[in-house]
C-alpha cells in the first residue's frame, strides 16, 4: 500500500504566503517525479508544479516567479511554498508521486493525495 497526505491548505489575504507539504509512506521502492496540482471549482484539474528526482522544476505560467516546489527524497516529501497569492490560486491541490512500489517489477504509478483547501481572499 502506498499513501500520499497532503497538508498545509488554509485562508490567507491576498498577497499573503502558504506552504503546503505532501509525505508519501508504504510500500515504495523509488519516487520519480513530484507534483501538486489544482482544481477550481468548475474547472479542470491543471498542474502548478512538478520536480524531479534530481530536482529539476517545472511550473505553470501562472505561478512562475511566486511559487516554489522543492523536496526531501530522504523523507519522501514533496512542498510547495506559495508567495504573492491571489484570490484566482484559490482550489483544492493535490499532491501527485511517480512510484515504483518494488525493485522487482519496473512498473511506475501515478499516486495522489486526498487534497487541501487554499482560500485566497481579496
């Protein structure tokens, strides 16, 4: 069994700061990419971030330059700081692992987190 638990979700101002973290634990063997993303309501589910297990980042247009994803391969851990935030960031995000649950078998799965609310107020 593999779990992902995401926290950190809340209701800032706008303008304001929030970080979020996301521990995978169970049965894991390697983790290849790290991501969070988010859903609006009425709107698809978009990716904000994503980093490799070397540590290289990708991020939407709408968050470069305010969001920053970064993570402990030690601790199987993913977070996201959010600065600069804006009512338009307000979702549900949810965290996301690449794992490959045992050296025995290549296979790779896509695991998720139950999701955290972000409010951002004007």
């Amino acid at each position: 069994q593999v779990q992902l638990v995401d926290s950190g979700g809340g209701l800032v101002q706008a303008g304001g700061s929030l970080g979020l973290s996301c521990a995978a634990s169970g049965s894991i063997f390697s983790i290849d990419a790290m991501s969070w993303y988010r859903q609006a309501p009425g709107k698809q589910r978009e990716l904000v971030a994503s980093i490799t297990s070397g540590g290289t980042t990708n991020y939407a247009d709408s968050v470069k330059g305010r969001f920053t994803i970064s993570r402990d391969n030690a601790k199987n851990t993913v977070y996201l700081q959010m600065n600069s935030l804006k009512p338009e960031d307000t979702a549900v995000y949810y965290c996301n692992a690449v794992i490959q649950r045992d050296r025995w078998s290549p296979y790779k799965y896509h695991y998720w987190g139950q999701g955290t609310q972000v409010t951002v107020s004007s």
